[in-house]
C-alpha cells in the first residue's frame, strides 16, 4: 500500500528535489503548511536549509513545532532533513545568536570546527548495525553534506522504558551527528534528496519503515 506523505512548507528547503526524491522511494507525496494534513499523513518530512534562526522563525509561524509535537506524542512518524535535523535540538547557536528549537532532543548545534566550512561534498558515516534507515547499505556509503554547523554531542538519557537512540556518526575536523533514529523521530544532517542511489535507499527504508 503506497505511503502517503507530507513534506512540510515553511519556507525553507529543497521542497522539488525532496519531493522528487520521496516519490521515487515509492510514496505519494503533499507540499503542505496544512496542521491537518501534516498531522494525518504516515510520515511527515520536515526539510531545511540557511540559518537556524531562520528556519525556527518559519516553522513557527506554520506552528511546525506543534504539528511535529503532535504527531511525536502519538508516535507518529517525522524524518528531518539538514536544518530540519538541526531544529529538533534544544537550541542553534550561529554568529554568537542562540535561537531556541524545537527541544525534542537536548543540546545544541554549533559551529564545526574545522580548517574549511562549509562541509561541503560527498562523507561516509558510521551507523549502528541495527539502523533501519542505513540497513542494506555498504560501511563506505558516502551521502551529500552541505553545512558549516551541527550536533556534535548526544545527551538524551536511556531510563530503559525505550529503546535508545541509534546514533549515526560522521567527520569533518570532529565527530558530529550524521543522523538519529530515536523511536518515531528520525532526522540526517546529510541531504538524502542530494545523494544519489544511496540517498534513495536510505529515503525507501524509511518510507518502508511506516
């Protein structure tokens, strides 16, 4: 049974390209700012690029944070892409501004330290052998990054009523987080849209997930 799913329009992201890339990985797709059909979808896809401060400011005003709250309590599936990884965090710091998020996961996103910036090509990643987003998929998978910031530590606490998160690992000058797999929250700081075959089958896993 095709997925139905909504690409959330806030005002930032690769909407044409995401849209493309998740009708090829098999689902049927809405461009859409609509509480209710963002709500009711199997799966909603929360994209981003620019500035942290800019993407919070656009998915408030659609109360993006509370469609994603919404669907999160009722364990209903969410994948962010880029920034949109990037706004499930407590907070984005850019240019000494500390801009509050959408705060599903604790911690803040920060400038990479490294001798360029922006990341900006193909990396491989680390994944846990019980990904599902990454499963099928060889160690030296390389996806598409284009960012100068990102998470670079995880402080969720296991208390043993749910399964921890499984945490995907990449490096540019240090570790930061390429992805989570966290119950129905998923995100990549990579761009899958971008990536090629491997973006695609990383795009199927997850609509085949839902």
């Amino acid at each position: 049974m095709t997925k139905k799913l909504a690409l959330l329009d806030y005002g930032s992201g690769n909407l044409h390209s995401a849209e493309r890339a998740l009708v090829r990985a098999g689902a049927q797709v809405t461009v859409t700012a609509d509480p209710e059909i963002a709500l009711n979808a199997d799966g909603l896809v929360v994209p981003g690029v620019g500035a942290y401060a800019a993407c919070m400011s656009g998915l408030l005003e659609v109360r993006g944070d509370r469609i994603i709250g919404k669907r999160l309590a009722g364990g209903r599936p969410v994948l962010g892409i880029c920034v949109g990884m990037q706004i499930l965090f407590e907070r984005g710091v850019e240019f000494g501004v500390e801009t509050d998020g959408c705060g599903e996961w604790p911690g803040t996103v920060e400038r990479l330290d490294a001798p360029v910036l922006p990341h900006m090509g193909w990396n491989t990643v680390k994944a846990p052998e019980d990904s599902v987003l990454f499963a099928g998929m060889d160690e030296d998978t390389r996806f598409y990054f284009v960012h100068s910031y990102a998470a670079q530590s995880w402080s969720l606490e296991d208390h043993g009523t749910l399964a921890p998160a499984k945490l995907t690992w990449s490096e540019h000058g240090a570790p930061f987080l390429a992805a989570v797999e966290n119950g129905p929250l998923s995100a990549t700081q990579f761009h899958p849209e971008k990536s090629g075959d491997a973006g695609a089958h990383l795009l199927r896993n997850w609509v085949d997930s839902l």
